[in-house]
C-alpha cells in the first residue's frame, strides 16, 4: 500500500525528517509514536501533500505511483486521508457542503456515479450516526465553535464517509477525554478492514488500548529508531520517552 | 469644469422652460436653490476630503444628455428581470418612468406608489414631507440631481400597514451617453413596514451616468427593510445618495449589495433622531477588473437608547480598488448609544487595493461603540485543508471567497433576490464549475 524509502524533509531550511524508511501493507495498522519535535506531524504533513515543508531525498510509493508527485486533491482522491491534528474552522462553509464535495470528487475520479442529494444525505445519516454525531452539526459551518471532541469526531466522520485506502491519522486522540475517544476509536475500529491501511501518529499509548496497531515505530529525531508489534507501546509507555532518549544515543 | 457646468445648466434651463408651469411652488424653489449651488460647487475633486480617494475624471470628461422626454416602450428587458421574485414592480428606463414595463395593480393596500415625472397637481398636493422638504446632502451630484427632480420613484406606506409583496425598483440604463437622474422618496408612516428592492442595471459596454438620490423617512414604530443592488455593467458610473431620518423606535435595515459599475460611490447618511431607533447597515462590494467602489457612511446618533449595527464585507481581485469610509457621530444627547462598524475584505491579487477609514465623533459620555477592519488574503490552513478532502485549488479558493461574504449574503432575506444574487457573484467571481447551493 505505502512505501516510503529513505524520505528526508524540512521546513524553512531546518531538517525534520533524516531517512524514513516505512513498509505499510494492505489491511495493517500501524502505530507511530515519538517525543514532540519527533517529526511525527511533519510525517503525516508531507503524505497529505502540505506544501510548506520540502522533500529533499527519498521518495513514497502509494499504489505504485510516486505520492510525492500528486497534488493533495488528487491524493484524496486516490483514497489518501488525513484526519488533521488541529481541524480548521470554515465559517460560510457549512459541513454539509463540505462532505457532499469530498465524497462527491472522489467518486468522480473513481469512476463511479456521483451520488444525488438524497442518496447523499441517506448515507450521511449513516455515518453521522457511527461517531455518535448529532445531525445539527451537519448543518453548521465546519467546525466552527465546535468544540475540540467535536472537531475530531467531524474528521472520524469525513473519514467513514470517504472510506480511504490509507488513513493518516495525525494525533486524533490529543485533548479527548476517555468517553470521545471511545466514541472516536469505534469509528475507527468499524472503518478498519483488510482493504484500509492506517497510520496512527500518537504521542500517548492510550489511543492503542482501543485501537490495536499491528506494528509500533518509535520516531526519534526524524528517524525510526525502533520497530515492533503491540507490545512495543507498552514498553515505551512503561520506560517513558527518556528511554528513547538514551535508545537514539546508543 | 465651467464647460462641463454649462453643458448641464444649460439643459436644466431648456428643461425647466418646458415643465415649471405645471409644477407646484415648492418644487420650482427647490430646483432653482439646488441648480445655484451645482452653478457654484460643480463636480467634486480629489481636492475635496470625502471624494480624495475617488477620481471622477471619467465622469466630468463626459457631456451626458439628460434624457427629458418619455421613454419609448419597446425595449425587451427580460434579461434585467429576476423571474422568481413577486413584487410590485416599477421600472425606469434612462431615469424615465416606463408603465409598460411596470407590473403595478391600480391600487396597492396600504401604499401609494407613484412616479415623481407623472404626477398630478392633486398629487403633488399629498405629496410626502420627504419630497417636499428637501434634506438632501449636498455635493455637486445631488445638487444636480435636485435640480432636475425629472423623474423617480415616491412611495408612501399608510400607518399600521404592512405591503404584502416586496416593491421592487428597476432602474435601467439603455442609451448611450445618457445621464439617468432619478430623485426617489420613501416616506413610511407610523408602525409600516415595507421591503423595498433598488435595483440598478444596464445594457452591456454602455456608458452612462447613474446618479441617483433617495430620501427616507420613517415614523414612530415603521419598518424598513432596503436593499441597494448595484450591477450595472463595468464602463458605466453610478453615484447613489441616501439619506434617512429616523423617528422613534423605528428600524431601518439598508443593504448595499455592489458588483457592477465601473465607478460606484454609495453616499448614505442615517440619522437616528428619537429614542429607539435602530439602523442595520450591511454592505458586500465584490470587484475585479479596473472596477471602483467608493461606499460613504455616516450614522448619526442623535438621541438617546439608539443602536447602529453596520458590516460591509469585500472581495478585491485583480486591479480593482475599493474605499471604504464609515463615520458614526454620537452626539452629545445620545446617551447609551450602541453602535458597531466593521469592514472586512478579502484581497485576491496583489494589485487590489483598498482604504478604509473608520471615523467615531463622540460627544456623549456614555455610549458602546466599537469598529474594526481587516483586510486579509486566502487562508492558506484552509485551503489546504479542502483540498486534502479532494477539492480542487480553484474550486476551494472560490468557496472559501464565497464563504467569506457568506454572512452579509444570508441577510438578504427575500430569497429570490438572494438566489439571483449568489448566481451573479459566481458568474463575475467563481469558477464557473463550483455549485453553490447547499443541498
């Protein structure tokens, strides 16, 4: 699904990322987790096709095409999703315009039929329904004076709506307490199948008791430097980051 | 500027030869004070403070005929018409009362809507306060407008009374060169309430000059919701002066909406006289090209417990320039005022530019006032953010511009007129392809 060789990134001239190698198959789900300043966000950043930061070496391979080369739309439009750390407040724009667009480019660049108003707002019930989201919101500017529960909820929602092939989701459990993220991993748990893959950017262990990766990397200093199963989380949330502090020394 | 001057004296003297004796007293005094001071003043220049940001050369370096006889019927305006709104429809051609075009039943419940270029020496006799006292602003363009007094639009609304359809106003421009000079009156009666739609259009690449006047006066307790909607085509000028007067507890909602008109100055001055009074002010001016929107405000806060609520939102692309000048005067009785000003704007391209000068007068000592203006580019968090859902560039930067004038455009509350609107901003501004309706 994913393949990223040797990727080297930075910001305004400073150097975020030193070499990322990832391998992610189809169906697996995969755990990133790191210090801050890790590079983890940066990461996600440069798969959504952001474009304040600058690859300087390597390269990703989506679906056997170079990722790096697209544009970000037509890397949503390729099944490519980022759900956002922080997701931005679009007064004027109600979250309703917002979804019938995504699902509807998507649909087109696939190749298959776009979807009317009704059959749209049938299958959006649906899926507002699946992250517990009141229909209201479905009528309010997107994510304007939402709160921050709400506002993750809203990407789990664009999410199950557009069924990505790859998920990104950039620290979706920061700032949510126990019952949203519940509410937030039972979306994402319903969304997992053997055809999606995920990445999880955490910070914290806690989003992996209800989201069972498949592989755990620990980012340090813009590399991996640490690579396991599950039982990897549990060790780094045992030993703190100061262990990886020591492991990147070694 | 003297041959400029006597190029419209002059047709003011074969006009008044041909019309004074069928006029009332009144009318005649107020046209000979008016023509004496457009004698003396003439056009404003940039000399002057309140036109310093506004160049009228390519309206002084024109010789407008002043269209004085009737209007011939047979022009086809289907394409000026919002075929969805149900109104009362008055239509005027050149500045000409056309019946023909009109859709005006032989009475309307509670209104009196007449033509000032037809009416009857009985009807001057009820003529409305607003018309017959003068309380115009005075500059060079409503000088020559209230000189003239050729023709316009005086609607009277009956105390307690409410219209039961919007009373809509078109005023099109069709001749070439032609200096259109409707002198429109608005007087609402105690507790009535009226929405009223000004419309301002003209055939495309014509040259022609707009220039317009507009009294309103509402009593105790009347409602009036008013709607100033400028799409006239880019080579032809428009020059708008509104003044109304305010009594107690009444409301007068005004809404500027300009996307057409190579040069567009909007002179509106609210006063707030009696307690109670409340006036909304909202303004949208979305330009491109060389196109120039000057909108002058003043609110006036005359008495005590009045509120004042004014928004005017922009979108500048390519080489377009906007002004905005908003000044609110709270004078020294007009205790617990509250009045807020703000003026937003949207620049796309670099070589948009916009003043905007906000001016509080305050003479009381207990008052809220706030005002603000920004002027901002697309953001950038934002669109990508639409973009990484699968949008196109060009499509989300157009739906994030239409956001941006979202609130202003969601109070324009007949939704005909609202729909038409939203069709024109995309046509001018957005790309063609983006639906903007949110099903």
């Amino acid at each position: 699904m994913l393949s990223i060789k040797n990727l080297h990134a930075s910001i305004d001239g400073k150097r975020i990322l030193n070499g990322i190698n990832l391998e992610v198959g189809t169906g697996e789900v995969h755990a990133i987790m790191g210090p801050n300043g890790s590079g983890k966000s940066t990461l996600a950043s440069v798969l959504a096709g952001r474009d304040n930061y600058e690859v300087t070496e390597g390269n990703v391979i989506y679906k056997d095409q170079d990722l790096l080369e697209m544009e970000p739309e037509i890397r949503a439009r390729e099944g490519v999703f980022l759900a956002f750390q922080y997701p931005v407040e679009i007064p004027g724009v109600t979250n309703m315009y917002l979804l019938k667009a995504a699902i509807n480019a998507v649909k087109k660049h696939q190749g298959q039929d776009e979807l009317d108003a009704r059959e749209f707002l049938k299958l959006i019930k649906e899926k507002a329904a699946m992250v517990e989201m009141k229909q209201e919101f479905l009528y309010r500017s997107v994510n304007e004076g939402f709160s921050g529960g709400e506002k993750k909820r809203n990407e789990i929602l664009q999410m199950a709506l557009l069924e990505p092939y790859l998920s990104i989701l950039d620290e979706t459990d920061s700032g949510l307490d126990i019952d949203a993220l519940k509410i937030v991993a039972k979306g994402v748990n319903l969304i997992r199948s053997e055809q999606r893959s995920m990445v999880l950017v955490t910070h914290y262990q806690r989003l992996l008791d209800y989201i069972v990766p498949d592989y755990v990397h620990v980012l340090a200093g813009g590399k991996i430097i640490r690579s396991g199963g599950k039982e990897l989380a549990l060790e780094l949330e045992e030993k703190g980051y100061g262990w990886i502090d020591e492991l990147a020394a070694a | 500027m003297t041959d400029i001057i006597d190029h419209y004296v002059d047709q003011y003297i074969a006009d008044s030869a041909r019309t004074s004796a069928s006029l009332p007293d009144w009318l005649c005094a107020q046209k000979e004070s008016a023509i004496s001071q457009f004698k003396e003043s003439g056009f404003p220049t940039l000399k002057d403070e309140d036109w310093r940001y506004t160049s009228l050369k390519s309206v002084v370096s024109k010789f407008f005929e002043v269209k004085v006889d009737e209007t011939s019927g047979s022009a086809d305006l289907s394409e000026f018409l919002i075929s969805e709104l149900d109104s009362y429809r008055m239509v005027f051609i050149d500045g000409r009362f056309s019946q023909q075009h009109s859709n005006l039943p032989d009475a309307v419940t509670g209104g009196d809507i007449t033509a000032l270029g037809s009416m009857t020496t009985a009807e001057f006799e009820h003529a409305p306060q607003a018309l017959t006292q003068d309380q115009t602003t005075k500059h060079g363009f409503s000088a020559l407008n209230v000189a003239f007094s050729s023709d316009g639009y005086v609607i009277q609304v009956a105390d307690n009374t409410k219209l039961d359809k919007p009373v809509e106003i078109l005023f099109v421009s069709l001749s070439e060169n032609t200096a259109a000079l409707p002198r429109n009156v608005i007087q609402m009666g105690n507790y009535s309430q009226a929405e009223l739609i000004e419309r301002h259009v003209s055939k495309n690449g014509l040259s022609a000059l707009n220039n317009s006047t507009c009294q309103v006066d509402i009593a105790e307790g009347g409602k009036l919701d008013y709607y100033l909607v400028e799409t006239m085509s880019n080579s032809a000028t428009q020059v708008t002066s509104l003044n109304a007067e305010l009594a107690k507890d009444s409301t007068f909602s005004c809404r500027t909406l300009t996307l057409g008109g190579g040069l567009v100055r909007n002179n509106l001055t609210v006063s707030l006289n009696q307690p109670g009074a409340h006036c909304d002010m909202l303004g949208l001016y979305s330009i491109a090209g060389k196109q120039h929107v000057d909108n002058h405000t003043n609110v006036i806060h005359a008495a005590p417990h009045c509120t004042s609520n004014e928004l005017y939102k922009g979108v500048l692309d390519q080489r377009s320039r906007a002004v905005f000048h908003g000044r609110i005067k709270v004078e020294q009785d007009a205790q617990k005022t509250d009045a807020v000003q703000s003026n937003n704007n949207l620049l796309l391209s670099a070589n948009a530019e916009i003043d905007t000068k906000p001016q509080l007068e305050i003479y009381a000592d207990d008052v809220k006032c706030a005002h603000g203006a920004t002027v901002g580019q697309i953001d950038e968090t934002s669109l990508f953010y639409l973009r990484s859902r699968g949008i196109d560039e060009t499509d989300a930067r157009s739906l994030l511009t239409f956001a941006f004038v979202n609130d202003v455009m969601e109070q324009v509350e007949v939704e005909a007129l609202r729909e038409s609107l939203s069709t024109e901003l995309a046509a001018r501004l957005i790309d063609e392809n983006v639906s903007l309706s949110v099903s």
